[in-house]
C-alpha cells in the first residue's frame, strides 16, 4: 500500500511517515516536489502511483 503523506517535514508529519512506515511505502514530497497550489503541473509526477485514501 502507497501512503502520501504531506508536511512530512513538521513533527506531526514525521511521527505519522514513522508509524506508516510499519504498514507501507510512504511517501513524503516535500514541497518543491509536490506543491498543492499547482497540483495540474504536479499531477503528471504522481499519477502512476496509485494512492490509498483514507
């Protein structure tokens, strides 16, 4: 399982890429690689990977 998380540089965010790490495949961009405000030039980099939301 794929698991996106963001602000993965904060200390909420590093507990959370720890904890699921046990689980599965994290992965934490940071924002020069995935910036939310321009999600459509971002959007080409991440559509091969399928994500799990929850």
């Amino acid at each position: 399982m794929n698991i996106l998380i963001t602000g993965a540089n904060g200390q909420v965010g590093f507990e959370l890429r720890r904890h699921f790490s046990l689980v599965g495949n994290v992965l934490s961009p940071d924002r020069a690689t995935l910036d939310l405000g321009m999600l459509r030039a971002s959007s080409a980099t991440w559509q091969p990977i399928a994500l799990s939301l929850f």
